[in-house]
C-alpha cells in the first residue's frame, strides 16, 4: 500500500527544518527509500528542496494554496490520497524505519536548532544530497536539547562562571564543520 509522506513549509526556516528532515530519511533508509513511500512537500520554496526529489520514485513539490493553513492542507491531502498519510512537522525527523510515529522525534523544545539549519544550508546547499547526508550525521538535535536543558538546571553562578570561561551552553558550538 502506498505510504505518503507530507510536509508543509512555509517559512524559508521551514523549508530547511523539511530539509534536514528529509535528509534523516535518507540517512535511515540509506539513500534508498521504499518503492511503496512518495514524498509531497507544500512550499513556496521548491528550489530548496527540489535536489531532494531524485531520490523518491514518487515526488512532488505543490505550492501552497492561498489563504490555507496547514491543518486544512493536510486534510485536503489525506482527502485527496486516500491512503495512508504520515504528515510531519518541519521541526520533526524519522530516527528509524517509518513505520508510526514512535519511528519520528521533534526538536520542539530548541528554537536555536534553526539558526545551525541556516548556516548548514547556506555553506552546504550545493553540496550532493549524499554529502549533505554525510554532513548532518553528526548533527543530533536530541543530544543538543539534553545538554541545553542540563546547562538550564545548574545553578545561576555555576552558568555564569561557565559562560565566563568559555564553557557555557551556546547553539554556535553546535556548527557543523569540514
């Protein structure tokens, strides 16, 4: 039965949060993803995510209708499909094989993860989607969020001299580097 992944991105910090998504899909199905799975991105930004599309057997990118808002896209979608619809959030990712959401994880509690995504893009657009894969292996949001929460709980002098020394928690530490 055909599996339709969708998103919709309507910011430019949508987009790359889609990308990044689509780019640990790849990563887990190791560039190779299922006949059975089509991929169907909302955006008013194609040209960011179009690289993506020679991947996916089934792929399309469709702007986004005037005057509608997500949740009545994705209930046009699932209308019009039919099928089975996993719809994710831009700030959400598969961390396995997609086969319910306990196979997805969200960075919803760090913000700052856009501003990585950002500069990720903007160094690394024209590199091949394989290299990009390459790229964000390392890059593990849910490790990051750990370690800013655990910063958040020291006490206020203990995060203060940190910060003083250098040590402290800062989304720049985070940049991906080659």
């Amino acid at each position: 039965m055909q599996k339709s992944i969708l998103y919709v991105a309507t910011t430019v910090d949508e987009v790359y949060e889609c990308a990044y998504s689509i780019l640990k899909y790849l990563e887990v199905y190791n560039l190779k993803p299922p006949a059975d799975h089509s991929l169907v991105v909302y955006t008013n930004h194609p040209d960011l995510i179009e690289a993506y599309g020679t991947f996916f057997n089934r792929f399309q990118l469709r702007p986004i209708p005037a005057g509608s808002d997500k949740q009545s896209i994705i209930s046009q979608f699932t209308s019009e499909v039919g099928g089975k619809v996993l719809y994710f959030d831009s700030n959400e990712y598969p961390v396995n094989y997609i086969n319910t959401y306990e196979s997805v994880q969200s960075y919803k509690g760090l913000n700052e993860f856009k501003v990585l995504l950002k500069d990720f893009f903007r160094r690394y657009q024209e590199e091949s989607v394989p290299n990009q894969v390459k790229l964000m292996r390392n890059v593990d949001p849910k490790r990051i969020e750990k370690e800013k929460e655990r910063f958040q709980t020291l006490p206020f002098a203990s995060k203060w001299f940190q910060k003083i020394i250098g040590k402290g928690w800062n989304i720049s530490n985070y940049l991906v580097r080659v």
